[in-house]
C-alpha cells in the first residue's frame, strides 16, 4: 500500500476525525496538531538547521490544505530542490504559486477540501519591495536601491533575512487571502534571531546612534563626545567610507516611521493568540539542546507553543530486550543456526552464518543510536504537550505524497 | 601538487548546520596536535559546542590549552578589535572606552564585512605573526563562509583609503595562497547537505581566491551486507527460515530483521547521495570519510575517534 493510499484509508471524513479528536479533549486543550492548525491562523516552525523544518512546514500545509479545506499558504526559506519542484516552486522569487493538490487526488484518491499556495522568500526582492513602500517618494527609493552599501547590508546580513522572513508572514496574513498562513524560519545562528528581529528593526531606527550618524559628516567632526570616535574611524576606514555611510544612513532615516510601525505590526503578529509556533528538532544532541532553549524562550515570552515535532527518530522497538536477546543468540549460535537455515534458505552456510553476524551487529549499532535518543528526549524535560515523532525514513521527502506520508504522522 | 592539508597554515572548517562540523574540526585540530604540529583552534560562532567536543570548559578569546600542543579559543569580535586597536594604533587606553566599544558594535552590526573582517583578521594575524603551526577555524555555516571569505575584498573596493584598506591587503596574501590557507566543507550523505555543498563548493570557486582543500563526509554508514548476502538476507525473511529464527532465539528476531533491512535502506539511499556527490564535484576535490559513531555524544571521545579516521584519510 502507498503511504498516501495508508493515510487516506486511515484518516477517514472530517466528521470521524472532529468526532475522534474531541474525545480526546480534556477541558478544551489542545490534544493534535491537527486541531492546533484547525484553530490558529499562523504557524511558524522552528528550530536549529538540518532537522527537517522545511519539510514539516510543507507536510503542515498539505494536510491543512486536503482537510481542513480553505486557502492555506506555506512560505518556504531555502526548500531541496526536489521539494520545491513538488510544490511547484520552479524558479525563486516571491510570487504566491497554487500547489496542484489534483495531483494528489489522481493518485491516492484523495479529495482535497482546500487549495494549498506556495511561495518562496526571496530576501532582496522583498527588502526592494520594502523601500519603494516606505521611501518618501520615488528618487529616494532609487538612491537607497543604488546605494553600495544597501546590497551589501540586505544581501549578506543573517538579520536581515530573519526580519525579511517576518516581514512576509505578516504581509501575506494581513492580506487576508489566507485562512492559514505555515512559514519556515530561515537558518541563523540562533534559532531566536527572527524573534528578536521585529524589536531590532524598530530599536535600529529609534536609536541616538543612528541620529548621530547620520549627522552631516563635518558638524560631527567638532562634536566633542563623537571625536575620539571619529578620529579613530577615520584612520581606520578612511573618510570615503564613513561618508558613503552617513549618506545611507540619512536615506534611511526618511523611511524611520513607516518602518518602526510595521516592525511593531510584525512584532505583535507574533505575540497574536492565532499564531502558534511549533519547534522542529531531532533527538541528537545540539538540536534537542537548541529545542529546549527554544522552548522555554518561547514561554519566558509568552508566544503560544503549539507542539514539539521530533523528526528522524530510530523506531522504539529497537530498546525492546526480548529483540536483544535475539540479536545476541544470533551473533553467539550463528554458526550452528546457520548450518540449520542454509538449507531451508537455500544458501551457501558461510555466508548465512556471516549474514547473521552482521545483523547482530547493525542491530547493535542501531540500538545504541536509539538509547542516545531515548536518554536525549528525557533530557528534552518539560515538552509540550502536543509531541508528536516522525520515525526515520530512509528516503527523501520530494512529491506530495511523501508530505501528506509524513503529515499523517504529524496529524496523530 | 596540492599542499597536503595540515601543512598548512589556516583551514576553515565549513558545513551545513547539523552534519557535525564542530566535531570533524575538533577532530581535525586535535589530529594536527597529535602530529606534533602546534594548533591552534577557534570557534567563530561562539555556540559553546567547541568547548563541548574539546571538554574543556568554557572558551574565550585569550586562548587556553586543551589537549597537549592544543590551544582553543572563541571569536569575539569586540575584543578583537581592542587587540587591532591596541596593536595598531598603540592606544592602550581605548579598550576602556565605553562608548567607543558600543558605537562600533553598532557600525559593525550594520556596516557591512567589519565583523567579518575582525574575525578574519585576527585569525590572519595568529598565522603571520607564526604563533602556530597551524590555525583551524570553526568558521561560518555554509550560508555564510563565502561572506566571511569574501569580506577583505568587499571591504577593499568599498572602502577606498585608510588603514583598513592596508591591512586588508595582507590578509588577502595569505588568504589567497593555496600552500597556506584552504577550505575544508563538511558533508553528510543526505540530500540537503549534498546539495548545499556542491552548490558551496561552485560558489567559493567562483567569488573568492581560496582554495577549496577538500570535502570530508561524515556519518557514513558501514555496509551491512557484502557480495551476494543481501540476497541471503531477503531469503531469511521468507516464511520458512523466519519460523526457524524465531524457534532458535525468539519472537524478538523479527525486530532484529526489521533493523537491518532500516539499516539496509538507509546505507542505500545514503550511498546513492555519496554518488551524486562524487559525480557533480570537481574530480580533482580530495574526498575523506568519517563513520557514523552510533552511540556517541559530542565529546572528547567522539571527537578522538573522528581525529583516528581522519588521521587514517589523510595520513
């Protein structure tokens, strides 16, 4: 059975599933992922690079989009190259392109209640689009545009990426064509970055150093607090440079109050009781450390914890004893039970016997693996309450089907 | 000939998040100590897991001795800076200037290459002023090295005059000479990191002087079965010999089965990521394995283990 043909035989009507799921409701909380999406308008997974948060953002969206119904949008960083050709997303850019869902329905029979939008952040179209909304008038915007420093800082900045990412999500909600809105955050540094991003973009423009930059280059040579600086940075950067960035600063500055209010806007979004967040993480080391970190960030804030999606996780029956023994019988009594099975296997003993050796061994790999994992979700302490694992697939996520696979894993 | 990799000065050590870049630099470092070469290694993003793959306590930008001919240390822009500052312009009393500090945390946040340039720089520095054999750097993901490569040369056509433009060029000279400097990108055999390396290792080909010394993949998967037993493995799993198993050692034996043919699939298709890896890398790109360690955490002894099979790539 395909997986996809698996999920539709087991998911059953939407009437099953609000039926089911409301018995496992106890006092109005939140029990699925399932009802987590059903009730909020954004959700943003993070967490720290390598885990799977593109893949989970784009399984979320296909599952809200083929049962929930309604026009739900997944906003993708930086998405395999497989993945992106299933969700149509051929070339980048930020166009809103419909995901053919139809697909889906001819080869799984599937009918999907909603349609599914797909887009991509394109972070220098979308700071470009940024600047022509908030200059003060169309020269200003073209001098920012061609300001050197403009492609370097927008280009090459992890911030900025995170801001630009925020950005969108709140464009794209606040244009009400969506009734759900799954953004990825891009890779940073620290998966807190986009959080604070919002805040940084208002204080950027607020603050009394970007005032004093932005003072004409000679006044703020007399000025006596700014000298000591000023000698010292021009001997280090020479006064070319400082020039070109007082000059951008000052362009910049004429943009101040559209930016700090839609930074705010964005900001709030945020903190909104319809957007959720859910934390991506495997249960390796650093990224369950980050998980955790992420986690209680994300309480200390206030902003809704919707679910914790561990991905990649080794299959629970490897810790089980009775595997175990098994796997020890067969690497002490390989030779005896290989001369037994050779013939019913019809196969060279030798090899049988190194056959059974070797799966002793991989056994033995694997649970170790496994234990690691089971001493790291433990370690994982307060975990929300809504954890769902994706088991480890050997193969890559790269069509529809795959998503909705893993989707029906996330719905559970 | 290409200069052999730790007979050079300064290796970066770049990668996708999560495919084990700290621990193969580690690694790589403490391979060079043991080799009796004076190393030193740097943490560019100051996370905290070098500390943890060295188990040494807590890093700061004054290095400190980890392993025996070993230093460690963690970048720390600010302060490198206070070094430049003192070292340049000979202004001991500049590093106590509060506002000073502040104002150029700001300029560097928002202007563009200077924390690149600062924490090049300083790394450039160790390497002329011969305080090691070797450095290795910790340095930017794979989203960013090519910015914190690129960053002397930014910095030189933005900025036209001054001591900046000085410094940078000296840099430049050792950044940019294969026998000093190279490029290590580490890889697991996954799709995404795949991907992002052959895509990286076009990029640092393409936007900057320096030589891409190699590839190292980790957690490659052993395999399981050799000639013709794979075969013998799909036979045990039909009814009659399956019944045996189970007699002979228990029940427990289909999830036995059940993990090798997990591990059968995951070798496989991890196999067929090392080929397309292979197949749209330059042919001339020096590849090294490290083994998936199964039940190790980050730690001294992973990292000793990842040092061993390195030692025996590139020995």
């Amino acid at each position: 059975m395909s997986p996809a043909r698996r999920e539709a035989s087991t998911s059953g009507s939407s009437t099953e599933q609000v039926v089911a799921s409301a018995t496992t409701l106890s006092a109005g909380r939140i029990g699925t992922i399932d009802q987590l999406l059903s009730a909020k308008e954004i959700a943003i997974t993070c967490g720290s690079g390598g885990v799977g948060k593109t893949t989970t953002a784009a399984a979320l969206a296909v599952m809200a989009a083929v049962h929930h119904g309604g026009r739900v949008l997944v906003l993708t960083v930086d998405p395999a190259k497989r993945l992106a050709n299933a969700l149509g997303l051929a070339a980048f850019g930020n166009d809103e392109t419909e995901v053919p869902l139809a697909a889906l329905a001819a080869g799984a029979g599937i009918r999907p209640k909603g349609k599914l939008v797909a887009a991509m952040l394109d972070t220098k179209q979308s700071w470009d689009d940024l600047v022509r909304l908030h200059a003060p008038d169309a020269t200003t915007a073209q001098r920012i545009l061609a300001n050197p420093l403009y492609d370097n800082i927008t280009g090459r900045f992890v911030q900025s990426h995170d801001y630009i990412a925020m950005e969108r999500l709140y464009e794209l909600h606040s244009s009400g064509r969506y009734d759900l809105v799954v953004v990825d955050t891009p890779p940073s540094r620290n998966a807190l970055d986009f959080l604070d991003a919002p805040a940084r973009m208002a204080e950027f423009f607020g603050s009394r150093l970007l005032r004093w930059l932005t003072m004409p280059y000679r006044s703020r040579l007399v000025t006596f607090a700014s000298k000591p600086f000023t000698q010292v940075a021009d001997r280090i950067l020479g006064s070319q440079f400082l020039g070109d960035i007082a000059e951008f600063f000052t362009l910049l500055q004429s943009m101040e109050s559209g930016f700090v209010t839609r930074a705010n806007e964005v900001g709030r979004i945020l903190a909104d009781r319809r957007t959720t967040f859910v934390v991506v993480s495997t249960l390796e080391a650093s990224p369950a450390h980050e998980a955790a970190f992420l986690i209680d960030e994300l309480g200390r804030r206030s902003l809704h914890l919707g679910a914790l999606v561990l991905n990649k996780v080794l299959p629970s029956t490897l810790l089980d004893p009775a595997a175990q023994r098994a796997a020890a019988a067969l690497d002490e009594r390989a030779e005896i039970l290989a001369a037994e099975l050779a013939p019913l296997a019809g196969a060279d003993p030798a090899q049988v016997g190194r056959v059974l050796v070797e799966l002793a061994r991989s056994f033995h790999d694997l649970r170790l693996a496994a234990g690691r994992e089971a001493e790291q979700r433990l370690e994982l302490g307060a975990i929300p309450e809504v954890t769902v694992s994706v088991p480890y697939l050997a193969g890559d996520v790269h069509d529809l089907n795959g998503l909705l696979a893993i989707g029906s894993r996330l719905w559970q | 000939m290409p200069t052999p990799l730790l007979d050079r000065r300064l290796l970066f050590v770049t990668g996708k998040g999560g495919v084990g870049k700290t621990t193969v630099t580690a690694g790589l470092a403490l391979l060079a100590a043991q080799q009796g070469r004076s190393t030193l290694v740097c943490e560019v993003d100051a996370k905290g897991t070098l500390a943890a793959a060295l188990e040494c306590g807590p890093l700061a930008f004054t290095p400190r001795p980890t392993q025996p001919g070993l230093m460690a240390m963690a970048m720390n822009t600010e302060d490198s800076l206070k070094e430049y500052l003192s070292l340049q312009l000979r202004l001991p009393l500049l590093a106590r200037i509060g506002p000073l500090a502040r104002t150029f945390d700001f300029v560097a946040d928002a202007a563009p290459g200077v924390k690149e340039i600062l924490t090049v720089g300083k790394l450039c520095y160790e390497v002329r002023e011969r305080h090691y054999d070797l450095v290795v750097v910790d340095a930017a993901s794979t989203g960013h090295i090519v910015g914190q490569l690129s960053a002397p040369t930014a910095i030189n056509s933005l900025v036209q005059v001054g001591m900046v433009r000085d410094q940078t060029r000296w840099m430049l000279d050792i950044l940019d000479d294969p026998a000093s400097t190279g490029v290590l990108v580490v890889t697991s055999p996954e799709e995404m990191p795949v991907n992002e390396t052959i895509e990286l290792v076009t990029r640092l080909r393409a936007e900057t002087k320096v030589d891409v010394a190699g590839v190292v993949v980790n957690r490659v998967l052993p395999e399981l079965f050799g000639r013709g037993e794979e075969a013998v493995f799909d036979r045990l799993r039909a009814e009659g010999p399956l019944a045996a198993l189970v007699d002979a050692v228990g029940p427990g034996v289909g999830q036995v089965l059940d993990a090798a043919s997990l591990a059968v699939d995951l070798r496989r298709t991890r196999a067929e990521h090392l080929e397309r890896l292979r197949a749209e890398l330059p042919a001339d790109l020096p590849l090294s394995f490290v083994p998936e360690l199964f039940g190790r955490q980050v730690g001294l002894r992973s990292t000793m283990q990842v040092a061993q099979a390195l030692g025996e790539e590139l020995l």
